[in-house]
C-alpha cells in the first residue's frame, strides 16, 4: 500500500511491522525522522538486529537475498536497512527488489531509504513493494505548509510560538527543513516558561554569522544562485566580516575535494568524513554538477579571495565572493566567472 507521513505513523501502533517500507523523498529531513521512527518501533517489537547497506554504483545485489535467507545470530527478529539515495536501484537492483518482496522472510523487516525521488522513479520494483509492505512517499512541503509545519515542530518541544513568531522563522529559513528544525531545538532552551514570541526569535536568529554561513553554502551547492547571492549581499549590507565566512565556504569545497576523490565508492567516503544522511544529498547533487577540475578552480578562487581579505593581494573581496558563490552554484558558468 501507499501511505502518507501521517498514515505511515499512524500504523506504527499496530501490533507488527510489514515486511518492507519504502520511504522516499527529497524532504530529507522528514525521511530521515520517518525512518528513525521506524527502527524505534522495531527495536520495541524485539528487531534486534539491524544491518545496514549502501545501495551505491559498487552495490551486490546478490547482498539483499543473503541478508533476507541468512539466519539471525544474535536476535530471533531483524531489520535490513538499505540506503539508496538515488532512489534508481538500476536493472539488477530493481528485479532483487521484486524478488525479495515477492516471498519475504518471516521475522525480517526491510526498510529502503531514498533521497532523491519523483514521479519517474516509480517502476516494478516499487509495485512489488507496495504489495508487500508499504511505500510512503515524501514531497517537499509548499510555502504555505511551512508555518503550521513549525507550529507542531514548536508543539512538539513543549513550546507555545505567538503565529508572528512561526512566521518570522518560516521566512528566515526559507524553506530548510533542517535549519527549521535547529532553531526550534535552539529555542527550547532559551524560551521562558515555554513560551517563544517574536522578540525572543529575533534576539535568537540575530548577527548569527554561523547560521547564515550555512545557509549560504546549502544555497550555493544546491544550486539555487539568486538565493545564495541574496544572502551574500545581506551579509555585506549587515557589515559582517568576510574572512570567518570564506573560511567555512573553504572547508565545504575542501571536503568536495576530497568526495570528489572518493570516486564511485561514495558512500564509504560519506561515513569516513561523517557527513550526516540528512547533508548528503546536497553533497551528491554538486558532485554531479561538476567534476573534481571545478572545485579545484573554486578552491583556488577563495584562496585568492582569502588572500584579499587578509591584505595580501588587491581586489575587492566581496565582489570576488559574489563571483565565487555564483561559480559554485553554476558549474557551468565557472569559466567566466572564476578569475584566471
């Protein structure tokens, strides 16, 4: 069957699990709390075992049927985790999908994760799996969804937000799940008696140079150039000083550099620098922008920018920082926008 976010928990309270789930969706913030609420209710109902696989461009399909027919060592119920972030298990991975749901094994509950996912992702593959389990499908929620999305968010931590203050962070975030969800975790401690109002939102979220970094570098990798450079010119307006920015735009190309290296074997190079699940998709989409020459290019930009900033070389470091950002954002206009 189909289910919605809310269908999906709502049958967690059953007393068992179906043999597979299938939660898909580029709202990685919401996969990744569906699937974690997930693995809770199986460790409850004694899936003791997990095993986890990364379903990358190296992935044995053969893996999924030994997992399933292999029995327990340590537990009497498990739970096989299968990431694919791409949401395209290719030929082979799809026929082991179908296989696998055809004939489930008792006591083993499967779990496929994607990140990435549209209409032209569905296939065989998902058919049998809806049949034998559950496909929870989730879209990215529209502008309007946002505030009474953080209004629960709020509800959620014990807080009561005024309507002006859900939509102050509604518009600060514009639109980022995750950066949503940190504020409300941030308020939590700073709110008085549970309580946020709009003068408590605007002293938290004000000069927070760290936040707009972040919001700056997600903007900019995943390619959305208008809002990343809106940004930076707010910046520059509030009087924010350029090096600690540049500094961290330098440690996201660094480890762009260094994915980028990793080749097909992605998903081991995610775990080795410890991006989380919820980054990695914005991670994955710039790789696939652009090959390892262009973040070199970009590395070599904001070292030259870096050293602008630090007087070491003439220029004007924020013009040459709009031209950097907008270079990230838009691989394909690198050339000319990137100083030889």
């Amino acid at each position: 069957m189909s289910a919605t976010l809310a269908q999906f928990r709502k049958t967690l309270g059953e007393p068992d699990l179906r043999p597979a789930y299938l939660i898909a969706g580029s709202e990685h913030l919401l996969v990744l709390e569906a699937a974690d609420t997930l693995r809770a209710r199986a460790r409850e109902l004694g899936y003791l075992e997990r095993e986890v696989y990364d379903a990358d461009a190296r992935f044995d399909w053969d893996e999924l049927a030994r997992a399933g027919s292999a029995l327990s060592l340590f537990a009497s119920r498990k739970l096989i985790d299968l990431r694919l972030p791409t949401g395209k298990p290719g030929k082979d991975g799809a026929a082991a999908i179908a296989a696998y749901c055809q004939a489930p094994p008792p006591d083993t509950v499967l779990l496929i994760t994607c990140q990435e996912w549209s209409k032209q992702h569905e296939g065989a593959w998902v058919a049998a799996l809806e049949r034998a389990g559950m496909f929870v499908p989730v879209w990215p929620l529209k502008r309007e969804e946002l505030p009474g999305w953080i209004g629960a968010r709020f509800a959620a931590r014990g807080l009561k937000a005024t309507p002006d203050a859900v939509d102050l962070l509604a518009e600060r975030v514009e639109g980022n799940l995750l950066a949503a969800a940190q504020e409300v975790d941030k308020l939590a401690l700073l709110a008085p008696e549970g309580r946020v109002d709009l003068g408590l939102l605007e002293a938290a979220v004000a000069d927070d140079a760290r936040y707009d970094a972040f919001r700056l570098t997600d903007a900019a990798l995943g390619g959305d150039a208008e809002r990343a450079l809106r940004i930076v010119q707010g910046l520059r307006e509030e009087g924010e000083d350029a090096i600690p920015l540049l500094g961290w735009i330098l440690n996201q190309l660094r480890l762009l550099q260094r994915l980028a290296a990793a080749g097909d074997n992605l998903a081991a190079a995610f775990r080795s620098e410890r991006v989380w699940d919820s980054r990695q998709p914005l991670y994955r989409r710039a790789l696939k922008s652009a090959r390892a020459a262009h973040w070199e290019a970009c590395l070599a930009q904001a070292a030259r920018i870096d050293a602008i900033a630090k007087g070491r070389r003439d220029g004007e470091v924020w013009r040459e920082l709009e031209r950097l950002i907008a270079a990230i954002a838009s691989p394909r206009r690198a050339a000319a926008l990137i100083a030889a």
